[in-house]
C-alpha cells in the first residue's frame, strides 16, 4: 500500500512524500525499511522519543502528537491523538479485515473467559464459523495461538482478524479489558453484540478509581449495535439506563425477574448447574457443566448474546446443554482415587474470590481449603479484601504466592494478613507455590474440597528474575502420582 492511501484512514490532506508502505508499527525495534511508524505515550515510555532510532531503521513515515524534527525523515505526520491513528492505521494496512466480520466484544471484571469461550461453543454448534481472541489463547478453527494480552495490540489485532477472515471466519468472539478500551486498541471496530459481566474492584494500580474503570469498560457499548447486559449487577444498570431505547438490548438476571432472560430452580453440583432459563414466552431446562452461580450468570450472558446474533432460544440452549467446560475455570482436576477434590481457578480478585468461594460452599463439603496468593506490582488494597473473601467461606487457607514479580513475596503476604482478622479461620502461610501445593496435597482429608486460586489456565509464574513454567494441572498430578509411590513403597 502507497503512504498517502494509508494515510487516508486518519483523514490526513497534506502531501507527504509517497512511498510503498511495508508495515505500520509503534515499537520502534519491530521497524523494518518502509515500516510507518506512530509515536506512542505509554506509562513508561513516549515512543517521540525512539522516533529518530525508528528512521535510523528505515522508517518511512513517523505519524507523531507533535512536530518533531528528524534526520532523514521528510514525512513527519502530525494527529491529535496517535493511539486512535495507530489503530486506524493498523486496520488499513491489513485491508479493514474487521469490516467483513461480526465482532463479539465480552467486558467486566470476572467471567469473560468463560463467556467468550460459551459464545464461541454455542455458535459453532449451530453450524458457524467462529474465531477466538482470549486471556487463554487465539483460535483460528483449530489452530491455537497464543495471546501476549487479553485484548491485542492493534497491530497485532488486525493480522488476526485478517487471518480469521482468510479462514473463513463469520464471527469473532473477544475478551475487551479495560486497559484495551482506555488505550483505544479497538478505536473504529463496530461490535455486532457487546456483553457486560459485572465490575468490582480491580485494576485500581491502573484506573484509578471505580467510575475510571467503569468509563473505560462502558466505551464498549458506544461502538455496539446490540447489547447485552447483567440486570443483577449495578454498574450494569447504569449502562440500561445510558442506552434504553437507544439500541436494541437484553438483558439477563439470577435474582432480578426484571430482566429479560433469567434463571431459576437452580440447582447446585460439583460438576455442573441444572436450571430452568425463562424468557418471555419461552423455557427451557439447562444442565450445564460449570458449578457455582456465577457460571449460571456467564452460561445466561453466553445464551443472550448468541440469541442477540439471531441464533433461536432452542440452539441457544443447545449449546450450553453441550458444552464441556473452560480450563482454569472452576475446573475439577483429575484427583484418580486420592479421597478429595481439587479445583483450579482463575479468580484472582475479591469478587472473584468470594463468588468461587461462596458457590462452592454450597456444595457443603467436609472441608472447603483454599490456596492462594496475591499479585505482586497490582493494586495493594485489594489484598485483604481477598483474604477476608476467602476466610468468610473457607475452613483452612493456605497463604502463598501468585505472580509476585518484582516484589517481596512476604510483605504482598503481609499486606494481605488483616483480611483474616474478621473470620479468624485457621492459615497456613508457605511462600513457595509448588511447596504450598505439596503441603495441601499431603494433608487433604478424604471429603475435603481444595481450591487452587488465581493461576487458572496459567503455565507459568512471574517471580523477580523471570518467568517460570508453572502449570498446576501437572504439578497436580505430578505430587499425587509421587505421593501414591511413596505409599506404596
């Protein structure tokens, strides 16, 4: 593509000097000769100032916030705002894949996974073409790529959807973060559904505060034809309210009979929910494979959307009748006859925590156990409202580590000790993971429910020198295989 056809997609009327574009970039050690390169304003790092480094490499164009005076460089283009020019930008080189695609955009705090992964199940069993873009991973058909980021860089969001076009993808179904919306990774992309989950406190290190967070999440819904939305939650309500009458909307409930779909006579099992889904004129029974209530909300929200896409009640409930569960999502672990069970799961928020927490003590196990840890470089106030979310419902807890970073693993430990106060459940602090794990592992009681929290579908862990592989499905299994050797010898 020619710099001034590129150019059009910002609006830009100058005459810069042409030239066969090969790549539009924002990392100035991606550029290539014929790369464009945009000036990002990052937390860290303003990319003006890599702009010379990124001539120097051949860069034929530097689209920039400001003028900046380079050497070697007569195409300097100037825009209000490069990170919405970026994404434009990054569409056009890729030839507007997105434009051919309807797009599926799941938001909230807790259970975009999951609902993501539902809404792809439903419509491919419903004879669609469906592409994936995920915490877990990109799929392309069966292709698995993996993700770097919930929501992709833009660059590398269009060579996806470009790919998933090529593939013969009808639909994209995607996880859209907070962080994507407020840094505008999905500025020009038109939603045909957009789903709100829920919002609780998380990622306040990054926004700030709650309606921060919340206006990030609710541009979503701004480039969105048909909404889906939680009555039961109340930042949900306010987005009901912003755009009732103003695009077409449903809306789904566990408690609230206001909602358009809901659930009822619900029925709680360790590996799976039955329950009845009543909509206006229309019911039906739903045994679906993922237990706690909160996978009722997600299983509804997954439903609402594919049925705003024009799939019928009954494919709907088709899918979901079908589906076999997500990994890390409140998923049973292979525990063969070791006398108890284990759970891993993602949640790794207070929400988060107390919804896996609270479902699966209705379960009324001998024991509920839990094993978890807090992130380190992540908001610090939300450490003891984890641990109290997990004290208010667990019999015994096991303090450890999550992804502690940069940071001391003992004080993110520390930091989150007075949330044991109100409950005074009896705890167990071990720094180390995998020792942590060994010693649940080695104490489970025949009847007990243990849950490992907030790795989930993770394979590794972020400690101060590197990352390691990490993967608690085989660790898992791996420590019980050598505890039954151990026993047999």
């Amino acid at each position: 593509m020619r710099l001034r056809q590129l150019l059009q997609a910002i609006g830009y009327g100058g005459e810069p000097t042409d030239c066969e574009v090969a790549s539009v970039t924002c990392d100035s050690r991606r550029v290539e000769p014929g790369s464009v390169f945009v000036c990002i304003k990052g937390l860290k790092f303003d990319g003006h100032d890599h702009a010379q480094k990124a001539v120097e490499a051949g860069a034929c164009a530097v689209v920039a916030e400001h003028p900046l005076t380079l050497n070697g460089c007569e195409n300097v283009i100037v825009t209000k705002d490069t990170r919405e020019a970026y994404a434009l930008l990054s569409a056009a080189i890729c030839g507007f894949p997105a434009k051919g695609l309807k797009l599926i955009g799941v938001t909230g705090t807790n259970g975009k996974t999951t609902i993501t992964n539902l809404i792809k199940h439903i419509l491919e069993s419903a004879g669609k073409r469906v592409g994936l873009i995920g915490t877990i991973h990109n799929q392309i058909g069966d292709m698995l790529i993996p993700a770097k980021h919930t929501t992709p860089d833009p660059g590398e969001l269009h060579v996806l959807f470009k790919r998933m076009a090529a593939a013969g993808c009808e639909y994209v179904v995607m996880e859209a973060s907070s962080h994507a919306m407020d840094q505008k990774r999905l500025f020009g992309c038109e939603f045909e559904a957009a789903v709100f989950t829920n919002l609780t406190q998380d990622h306040l290190d990054y926004h700030g505060t709650m309606e921060n967070y919340f206006e990030a999440k609710a541009k979503l819904f701004a480039q969105a034809k048909n909404l889906v939305i939680n009555y039961d939650d109340p930042y949900g309500q306010r987005l009901i309210e912003r755009y009732q009458g103003k695009k077409n909307m449903i809306t789904y409930a566990v408690e609230d009979d206001r909602a358009d779909y809901v659930a009822k006579n619900i029925k709680f099992a360790l590996s799976s929910n039955k329950f009845a889904l009543v909509g206006s004129g229309v019911i039906a029974r739903v045994n679906f494979c993922m237990p706690g209530r909160f996978s009722v909300e997600n299983a509804l929200a997954a439903a609402c959307a594919c049925m705003a896409l024009g799939l019928s009640f009954e494919e709907a409930v088709e899918g979901l009748n079908t589906c076999t569960g997500v990994r890390g999502r409140t998923e049973v672990l292979d525990t063969g006859d070791a006398g108890f069970t284990v759970i891993c799961d993602y949640a790794h928020s207070p929400d988060g925590l107390e919804k896996v927490m609270g479902a699966l003590k209705e379960l009324h196990p001998k024991r509920l156990v839990a094993l978890f840890g807090c992130a380190g470089n992540r908001d610090r106030t939300k450490r003891p409202k984890m641990t109290a979310a997990v004290a208010k419902y667990a019999d015994f807890a096991i303090f450890t580590s999550d992804n502690p970073r940069d940071e001391d693993p003992m004080q993110i430990i520390e930091d989150g000790l007075p949330g044991f106060e109100e409950y005074k459940i009896p705890y167990k602090v071990i720094v180390d993971r995998y020792q942590a794990i060994q010693w649940a592992l080695d104490h489970a009681q025949p009847g007990d429910l243990l849950v490992l929290a907030g790795k989930g579908h993770e394979d590794y862990q972020v400690l101060d020198f590197g990352t390691i592989g990490f993967d608690e499905h085989e660790i898992v299994k791996d420590l019980l295989q050598k505890k039954k050797n151990k026993a047999k010898s």
